[in-house]
C-alpha cells in the first residue's frame, strides 16, 4: 500500500513538472516529468515480472506474453478467511481495512459507480468493490502445521496471511511449486446493495469476505 501512495506522489510530481513546461520549456525538464510519471505508475500498478523462488508464486503482469502457455489451471476459495491468521490478527477486520484504504487511496470505485436509483431502476446486485489482479499472492507449504502437514498458507502481499489451500487443493498446488506458474485472485463479498421489491427501495447488506485464487500453469 506504502508503494502505491508514494507512485501517486510521483505521479503528482511528475505532472506538475509538466506544466511548468508552459512557462519554461527544457528538456531535462520535460524528461524528469515522464519519468516521474512512469516511475509513479509502476510503483502504483505494483506489478511484478521476477520469478520468486523457495515455495513462492512466480509473479506476472496479465498479458498474453507472459502467461504460462500450456493453458492449464484450476481454481479453490480460500479456507479459514474467517478466522484469526498466524498473527492472532482476524482476518475479516484486514480485508476491510484494505478494502477501505483501496477506496481512499486508489481511487476505486464503489457498486460499480450506480447511485441508489440507478440500481433500483437496473434491478441489480452490486457489491461495494470488484478487486481483484494478478501476483501479490505466496503459497507457502506449512509442513510443521499441527492439524494438517500438507497445509499450505495462503499469503496476500498487503493484507497477510488470509488463510489456506483446501485440502482438496493441495496436491495440485504443490505440483506446480516448482513450475511457472501465475496467480490471479479475486475478492469476493462485503457489502452488497440489493433491491428490496416488497419495500420497493434498495437496502445494505454486509456479507463475509472470501478470495477465490486461480492458478494457471
């Protein structure tokens, strides 16, 4: 999150040295604005394309390029997201404290930018964000795990540990730890607008979080 707040400022800063450009042009200064501006941005996409080692995902940006090429994936929710991670810390109260710095900070939108009207006149579900991208995930085997020797811990790059692979999962995580691989993750519930008809109005619910991982290799 520190990444991303400080790609913001260089973005700022690149962008004011841009207009300053309208009073007196250089081009030193016209070359310190752009890179600024992509330095800003690469710091706020936080994307990452160095293959990660010791049981840890390999991480790309989502283009066609990169991605692995024998089309082969499988998906699991993460398990135990309700509960209290290796920190002691509760794992619900994380994942909105990201989802509000996301709102904050980045900029994004909530239920989809539709006003209350707009989604009573749709007749739609909208939850109050659609996060989601590609890395920012590690899978690390949990062998010395008390309960369950082939656990695999399921660690989110700004929110933590979040929870496991399902054990149905594992096997198949593990076949592919020393393989490229790519991880893409989703959040999914929270707050949720829905039409109420027998009120005829739209009301608020707040359901769990989950995260659904995909796993393409």
């Amino acid at each position: 999150m520190l990444k991303k707040i400080l790609g913001i400022f260089l973005i700022a800063f690149g962008v004011m040295g841009l207009l300053t450009l309208l009073v007196d042009f250089t081009i030193i200064g016209l070359l310190s604005g752009i890179i600024l501006i992509a330095l800003g941005y690469n710091l706020f996409k936080n994307k990452k394309s160095v293959p990660m080692h010791n049981n840890r995902t390999t991480s790309y940006s989502p283009t066609s390029e990169t991605k692995p090429s024998t089309g082969r994936s499988f998906s699991f929710n993460v398990v135990g997201i309700s509960k209290k991670n290796d920190q002691g810390d509760n794992i619900q109260k994380l994942i909105r404290e990201f989802v509000k710095d996301q709102i904050e900070f980045s900029g994004e939108d909530v239920y989809e930018g539709m006003s209350n009207k707009e989604i009573l006149e749709d007749g739609v579900d909208v939850f109050e964000v659609d996060l989601g991208d590609y890395g920012d995930i590690e899978l690390i085997p949990e062998p010395d795990n008390p309960y369950d020797p082939n656990a695999i811990k399921v660690i989110h790059e700004d929110i933590g540990h979040i929870g496991y692979v399902p054990k149905e999962s594992t096997q198949k995580v593990k076949s592919v730890l020393d393989k490229d691989y790519e991880v893409e993750w989703k959040l999914v519930g929270g707050k949720k607008k829905y039409v109420d008809y027998d009120e005829d109005k739209v009301k608020t619910e707040t359901l769990h979080y989950g995260m659904v991982i995909d796993i393409s290799h």
